[in-house]
C-alpha cells in the first residue's frame, strides 16, 4: 500500500468514527448526560392513555433539583409531558 491509499483509508475510518460520535444514542440505563443542558431525548408513548407515538423524539434536559418518587432521574421533555414515560435513549445536540 502506498502512503495515498494509507491516508485515504485512515480519513475514511476518521469520519465513520466522528459520525457514529454524533449519532450515538446513549442507554440512561448505563449512562447519564450533564444535568440540565440540553438534550434529544427519544422515547415510547405508547403507555400514555391515548396515544400511540413510538419512538418519539424531543428535545429535554436532565434535573438536578427533582427526582421521582422511585429515585429516579427526572427527565423535563420540552414539548410538555413529564416524567410519565420511560426514555429510551438521549444524545447531545452537536452544533
């Protein structure tokens, strides 16, 4: 192989490695995101009575100052709902 080819091979790696990075969806199981910056937040309705949206995504923050009643996070969703619903991952907003 030559020095060109090495180049090109290891921008290409570059690049797949900065967009995965970027796009990664984040499990709250394993890993939490900074509190109250935020965030895209991507979850399931479907338990809320009414309304069947799967896979929803908006953007929310992380409280530092509430918790729920079984001491978990408490996830404020942007678009109204609370913390009735389970996320299902969340990522950073990358400018």
């Amino acid at each position: 192989m030559n020095n060109a080819t090495t180049t090109n091979e290891a921008y290409k790696q570059g690049v797949a490695d900065e967009y995965h990075r970027l796009t990664f969806w984040h499990s709250p199981k394993t890993e939490l995101p900074e509190y109250d910056k935020t965030i895209l937040l991507k979850f399931d309705r479907t338990n809320l009575l009414f309304d069947t949206s799967k896979n929803v995504i908006c953007t929310g923050h992380l409280n530092k100052s509430l918790t729920t009643i079984n001491g978990r996070p408490f996830w404020c969703i942007d678009d109204g709902t609370t913390d009735r619903i389970e996320i299902k991952g969340w990522r950073y907003i990358h400018e």
